[in-house]
C-alpha cells in the first residue's frame, strides 16, 4: 500500500482545515474523512498497477 498518499492527504486537510475555521473537531474529522479517502485511492491505485 502507498502510505504516503494518505498520510499526506490527512495531515494537509488537518492543516489547511484547521487554519481557515480554527475548529479543532471540524479539522479533526476532516482528516479522518482525506485518510479514509487516501486508503480507497491507495488500495485502487494498488489494484490497477496489478492488473
């Protein structure tokens, strides 16, 4: 699995949610959305480059 992808995708929506409502739950579960969303794209990314 790629896990830069997602780790990168959820520090970055963490950051640049946080800095723009300064709410440290809405930039919480931000990066839980862009990790859960990192790990789908990583997982497909990983299946093309199989097939």
């Amino acid at each position: 699995m790629n896990w830069p992808l997602p780790t990168g995708l959820t520090i970055g929506t963490f950051i640049g949610t946080y800095i723009v409502t300064q709410s440290f739950v809405q930039a919480l579960f931000g990066a839980i959305g862009a990790l859960a969303a990192g790990i789908v794209i990583s997982f497909l990314m990983r299946n093309k480059k199989r097939n």
